[in-house]
C-alpha cells in the first residue's frame, strides 16, 4: 500500500477532474456535521436518561451499519449477526477486568477495538463456514450458529459468567487528561468518537474494490465468477470485516452498561438489528444509522412508556416491509430529486395533510392498545389509561367509542391525503419531465 | 503451436443421458471460431463445460495447453478465457460504469482489496471508460444498468466479457432476441472487439455465422459432425441432412429470431 501511494498521488495530480475535490468536500461537510451533531446533542439534551440514549444510539449505528455490510451491501441475510458482537463483547470484559486487576496495561478508550479483533476473531471462525453458501442456506446457518453459541453461553460460565454474565467495572487504571470514565457523559463522548470513526471507516469500504465487488454478488453471484471473482471468498471477507465492526459496538456495550450476558449474542438481539437495519433502508448507506436511532427510541425510551412497545415496533416494522420496503431512507431520497428542482413545496401540503391524517391513526392505535392492555394484563392496578393528560377508562364504553371515531376520521382522512399525494406527485413528476426534455 | 482451445473427447452426463458425446474441437489462436447446431444439441452445455460452469464428466478441456477441465469459473477466467450469457447476465443494481470497472478489477492486480480507493485506481477508470466508448454506451455511463433496453443490456454483456482484456472469448448467441438493424450493429461490435483475440461463438443466425467466422463447427446430438470453413460447411452433405432432414427445427435458426 505505501509503495502505491506516491503514484497515486502523482496520477491525482494528472488526471484534475473538477469532480473529485468537490465529492470529497461533500464527503468532509458531511462527516463534519454528523461530528458537530455528535459533540452538541448532550449539550442539549443534557438528562441522565437523554445521554444514556444517545450511548445507546451510537452504539446500535455502529452495530446496524456492520450489519448492513452484509444485508444491504453484499446480499446476505443473516440471523446471528449477534453472535459476533457479544463475543467481542464478552472478550473485552475479560480483557478489562484484567486491566481492572493489574494483568494487563491498556487505555480504556482502545477496548472497543479488543472487541472488534474479537468479532473478527469469531468472524474468521464462523464465517468460514456460514459464508460457504449463499442465500437461504447462509441464512439458516447463521440461525444455527447463533443459536449454538447462545446455548453455549450457559454451558461455558468460565467465559459466559452463566445466566448472571460478566460484570465489570470501567473506571479503572490512572485518569488520562482527567477521564476516568466514570461519568455517563465521558462514555458518550468515546462512544460518539468510535462511532464516528466506525462511520466513515464503513462508509470508506464502499469505495473500494472489495465494497464494490461485494455489490457485484449481492447482484449476480454467478456473473461475479465469470469477472474473476471467488464468491465464496468475497462473502467470508466481508463477513470477517463486518463482524470486526459488530465487535467494536459490542466492546462499546461493555463500557456503557459494565456487563455482558447471554442477551448479548442472543436471537432478540440479531433479530432487532435486522429490523433497525431495514427499517431504516438497507439500500442506502445512513439508512441503518436512521433505523439504529428509530430502534433505540424505541426499545428504550417507548418501553419506558409502555409495556406494548414491542407490539409497536412488531407493527411498524410489517408496515414498513408492505409499504415502504426500501425503508425510511429511500422514502428521504425519492424527495431529492424534488428539492434540487426546487418542487417540494408544492408536495408541501398533502404531506402535511397525510402527516394529520397519520396522527389520528396512530391515536387510535395507541387508544386501543393500550385499553386492550390495560383490560388483559393490567386490570388488577384499575383500568385507568392515562394518554396526553386524559384519563380514559377501559371499563367504559365511552372510551371504546372515542378510539372508534378516531379509527374511522383518521382512515377517511389518510384515504384522502393519499389520494391528494398522488396527484400532487404526479403533477410535479410530470411537469419535472417536460422541463427535462 | 498450441491451440488456444483444445477439447478432447469431451463427454457430458446428467444423470443417465449424455448431453455431450465425445466432442473434439481444436482452436488456434486468434480465430473466430463459430459453433452451430439445431436446438439441444447441446451448444450452451459446450460452453458451461469450457467455462466452468459446469465440469465434464470425462476428457479434457485445454486453454492455452493447461488442462481447464473442472475448474471453477473465476479460475479459468484468470487463466485468460470470458464469456458472455445468453440470457443476459449483468448487474442489474449497479451503473454501466460500475460494472465495466467490477469487470476490470481483477485483471488489473486489485483482487480484494479494501486498502485501495476506486476513485484513485486511475487504470481501472480509463479500462472501464475505454470498453464504455467500444461498446458505445457513454451517453448512459451513469444509468443503472437494470434500466437498458435489452439490445444496450446485450452490449454490456460484451463489454464486461471483453473488459478483463481475455484471450479467449466465448459469446452465446450474442444477437440472440435483436431487431435486424441492432444485429448489424452487434456484428460490428463483436468484429472490433475481438481483434486479435480467439473467438468462439454459438449463434442461431447464420448471416452472423457466415459474416463473422473463420471457421464452422456443426454440433448435432453432442458431437461435432462437421468442421471446416464457412464455404465447406454450406457444402457439407451430413450438414444438409442435420438442418434440412431428420431434424427441421435446426432450420429454425436461419430466421426465428
């Protein structure tokens, strides 16, 4: 690589295409702004629970990004990416409890990175059986694996710590420049680093060979081995790369929440990454960072509010995957094209109108959920529902007809915001051609 | 001198039918070599054979003098040999640029890599941007290639076969489907980007076969009846019978398409 450099260089110098700097300006105000975001948000947000949110955020980007170096990027399905970030979680616990003990001397802003050479270690392992096949077998096997190495977790407590995990402490050795890592906002801040550093770092491997190649077979495998490629060997590098990443949020997991169990390479949690990462868009590179932030407002701030947030998620996930397949990040950039040719505004109106509509009809979502929750498992605390500052009681029919009416406005509503979506879309697509011809 | 392609009693099972029964076939370099027969004979499975598509239960296949005969397709292909599908094989999600340059990689050295950025390889954009220009698609340079018409997409079928730089080059029935005017087209094209190289091809259209080819090799039932010259082959008797008697589908060929 270093003796490339200089001709590199050299040939850039050459070859001055107008394009480059300006795509690489872009690239720097991007990377630039999301640092900017990252420094600012705890300043703004500054509760407990707003920065212990945001770790988690961050946390949930890194890992749902490496996810989708598999998913969006290279065309495999996996059901254990789990597995890859626990066990680098799970060895960076025992490397920092040994730093904890005086074993070993290293800087607790560099275990994320104990942790990706972990998953990568398990990557290497697994991945060289999981990634000998493609499509549905890869995705059974990964189903497989994870669930072996979730069983193992219990068979193996020297390593798993049982059903209990491992605990740790964080603020270990001498304080460097005055962080100890005790503080929450200190976490946050390496994890913003990491993060950070894991972003562009993922983004960069779209931009080279290997990304591309990894696109190539996500498309036509077959026609990927008539340019040259080993397929088999494209899959197992790329699992091996993705899994150094999932290593890294898993070793970022182990400073925020200072233990590590069997959760952490379990079926929940490989699920939930699959379902951050396509519904925020697998198509397109920050769509997963969208998704990863959906998920964590979420699995934590909604389940803080109600025990139907999975129900919630479960629902908005099948709507989703009906309506919006590409995920929230391709409904984002079919609205590009509208702004550059300065015709959102005029998507302004029945946008807001279907925005209306879709309010009601969460309404009366959450009216009935939570009425049908209170009468089958909460009965025994009354049958109150406190929503927005009003009280509804699930015993009344009064209640049950109020949901009702909201079900019935806000369908007739959104059948009719649709409707004016349509036209409206339609209209400025076509004005949009005849100004292109 | 070695030939090029070499196939030596070449022989295909599936199951307990043989598809291909015993076929010798000898290609020097740098000619343009046609393969023609009436439907099932057996044509794409002689391709799949050499390519690696599929391996030859027995005999050997030679490119260049090196036995090839079961091995995987990316290893043949790094051995020098490309070949295009019938049905169109392209991917779909990425730009005609990008999958001219998914084609180039290899041959220029990259394999793997992550430590290199595409937007520095200056030889792999010039390669891709040259097959572009040869194929005469840089007007849809940006285009994700799914959204072609087909003859564009039959194009760039060529374009990723030929990018590598191969030596031998194998297209099936690359006219196949095309109006006439996009076959004379495709002829044109096929002529200059083989310049120089050795080419095999199964064609169904015999103005392409007789425009185009050295020589002729006449595949009936898996095995070779005929090979000669396209003069000696419209001579042929066994060639007359094969198209005209026991089996008139063959005749299909002359203008179905």
């Amino acid at each position: 690589m270093k003796t490339a450099m200089p001709h590199n260089y050299e040939s850039a110098a050459a070859a001055s295409r107008p394009r480059f700097p300006r795509r690489r300006l872009a690239h720097f105000t991007v990377w630039s702004l999301a640092a900017l975001a990252m420094l600012l948000l705890p300043l703004c947000f500054p509760g407990g629970f707003a920065i212990a949110l945001l770790s988690q955020m961050g946390i949930m980007i890194v890992f749902a990004l490496s996810y989708n170096m598999l998913l969006g990027q290279s065309g495999m399905l996996s059901f254990g990416h789990a597995v890859y970030s626990g066990l680098g979680a799970f060895v960076a616990v025992h490397v920092l409890n040994r730093i904890g003990a005086g074993e070993l001397w290293l800087p607790v802003s560099l275990l994320p990175l104990v942790g990706g050479l972990g998953g990568a270690f398990f990557g290497v392992l697994f991945g060289y059986v999981t990634t000998r096949k493609s499509g549905t077998t890869f995705a059974m096997i990964t189903l497989g694996i994870g669930e072996m190495v979730y069983s193992s977790s219990l068979m193996f407590p020297g390593f798993f710590g049982g059903e209990g995990g491992i605990s740790t402490d964080r603020v270990v050795g001498s304080a460097v420049l005055g962080i100890t890592y005790g503080p929450a906002r200190q976490v946050y801040y390496l994890i913003a680093v990491w993060c950070l550093l894991s972003m562009i770092a993922m983004y960069a491997w779209t931009q080279t060979p290997l990304g591309r190649i990894a696109n190539a077979v996500r498309d036509n495998p077959e026609r990927a081995e008539f340019v040259g490629y080993d397929t088999q060997r494209v899959r197992y590098l790329v699992m091996i790369l993705s899994a150094f990443f999932a290593g890294i949020s898993g070793g970022l997991s182990v400073v925020n929440f200072e233990i590590v169990s069997a959760e952490n390479v379990g079926a929940v949690l490989s699920g939930g990454v699959l379902l951050a990462t396509f519904i925020g868009g697998s198509g397109f590179f920050f769509g997963p960072v969208i998704g990863a932030v959906l998920y964590i407002l979420f699995a934590v701030a909604l389940s803080s509010l109600t025990h139907a947030w999975l129900l919630y998620l479960g629902l908005f996930f099948v709507l989703m995957v009906m309506f919006v397949p590409g995920g929230i990040a391709s409904l984002m950039m079919k609205q590009a094209p509208l702004l550059a040719e300065r015709k959102f505004g005029r998507m302004l109106p029945s946008y807001w109108a279907a925005l209306g509509a879709g309010l009601v009809l969460l309404a009366a979502l959450i009216l009935t959920v939570e009425l049908t929750y209170t009468l089958q498992i909460n009965s025994d605390n009354g049958t109150l529902v406190k929503l927005a500052g009003l009280d509804f009681d699930a015993a009344s029919l009064k209640s049950w007809v109020v949901a009702a009416a909201l079900w019935l406005v806000g369908a007739w509503g959104w059948r009719a915001a649709l409707v004016r979506v349509h036209r409206a879309w339609d209209e400025v697509q076509a004005e949009m051609a005849g100004g292109g011809a | 001198m070695t030939a090029a392609l070499e196939l030596s009693e070449v022989r295909k099972r599936f199951g307990r039918t043989e598809i291909i029964r015993g076929v010798d076939l000898s290609i020097p370099k740098g000619e343009r070599h046609a393969l023609i027969g009436p439907n099932g004979a057996g044509k794409s499975t002689t391709f799949n054979l050499i390519s690696g598509r599929s391996a030859p239960s027995s005999g050997s296949v030679k490119l260049n003098g090196a036995e090839i005969g079961g091995l995987k397709p990316f290893a043949i292909n790094r051995m020098g040999l490309s070949r295009s599908f019938q049905i169109t094989n392209i991917f779909h999600r990425l730009s005609v640029f990008e999958n001219l340059r998914c084609a180039v990689l290899w041959s220029l050295g990259y394999k793997y890599s992550f430590w290199h950025r595409l937007a520095s390889l200056h030889d792999a954009r010039q390669r891709a941007d040259q097959v572009l220009e040869l194929i005469g698609l840089q007007r849809l340079r940006d285009t994700q290639a799914g959204l072609l018409t087909y003859a564009e997409q039959r194009a760039l079928e060529i374009g990723i076969t030929i990018a590598g730089g191969a030596e031998v080059i194998l297209l099936d029935e690359p006219t196949a489907g095309m109006s006439r005017s996009e076959t004379d087209q495709a002829v044109a094209l096929i002529r200059n980007v083989t310049v120089g190289k050795t080419l095999v091809m199964v064609e169904h259209d015999m103005s392409v076969v007789f425009g185009l080819a050295d020589r002729i090799s006449v595949l009936v039932y898996g095995e070779i009846i005929a090979t000669g010259t396209p003069e000696a082959i419209r001579n042929n008797g066994k060639v007359k019978e094969a198209y005209l008697g026991a089996t008139l589908d063959g005749d299909a060929g002359q203008g179905a398409h």
